[in-house]
C-alpha cells in the first residue's frame, strides 16, 4: 500500500485517506434489473381463477 499524505501534510501510514478517496470517487452501483414478468402474470392469473372460482359459487348457490 502507498504511504500518502492527508491534506495537511501530516503522514497517513496507513493510507486511509487514500482508500476513503477511492471509496468517494467510486460510481454508484448500477440499479438493479427489473424483475421478469413471470410474478406479475402468475399474480394476475391468481387473480382471475379466484374471481371464476367465486362467480362459480355465486353461481351454483343461486341456481
């Protein structure tokens, strides 16, 4: 690891001002990706068979 100077000119030994600029400088992580559409479809095809399912009661309790 370099020996670096801190912005006073005091000696870092352990260089610590030289990570933490490399930690400041670093990019941002990159956002995560989008999930697939796989749950959302499952989510809506729940939903439909649980409204068929409750229209079949509705339906069979009338008749």
């Amino acid at each position: 690891m370099a020996n670096t100077q801190g912005p006073q000119g005091n000696f870092d030994s352990a260089g610590s001002t030289q990570m933490f600029r490399a930690f400041v400088d670093e990019a941002p992580p990159a956002a995560p990706q989008q999930a697939s559409a796989g749950p959302r479809v499952g989510l809506i095809v729940g939903i439909v068979v649980a409204v068929l399912v409750v229209a079949a009661v509705a339906w069979l309790a009338l008749k």
